[in-house]
C-alpha cells in the first residue's frame, strides 16, 4: 500500500543524508547569524540617519 515509502535495512545508508541534512542546517543557521548581524547594522544606521532629521524637525517646531 505504501510503496513509495523505503526504509533500507541497512542502516548505514542514512549516513550520507545526515550528514548533508547537518551541512544544510550549519548553513542555515550562519546565514541566519549573518542576516542578524547586517540588520542589526542597518538598523544602527537608520537610527542615526533619521535620528538627526527628526531632532533637527523637533528644535525648529519648539523654537517657533
């Protein structure tokens, strides 16, 4: 009835998909590292960007 499933009886042939599925998940995890680290910084460099602008907004507004 199921087919399409195949579970080998020798157990050693799982060995190579374990150890793609680690690379695979290592991978995934550093870029997910790597896509923290860059938005952290584009996050820092927003702030300070805008950060002027709406300080520089806010004086003229209160002087007036």
């Amino acid at each position: 009835m199921m087919e399409f499933l195949y579970f080998p009886e020798d157990k050693t042939e799982y060995i190579p998909a374990v150890i793609i599925l680690a690379i695979f998940m290592l991978g995934a995890v550093i870029m997910m590292y790597v896509f923290y680290k860059k938005s952290k910084k584009e996050e820092k460099y927003f702030d300070e960007k805008y950060q002027n602008i709406s300080s520089k907004d806010h004086e003229t507004n209160h002087n007036k």
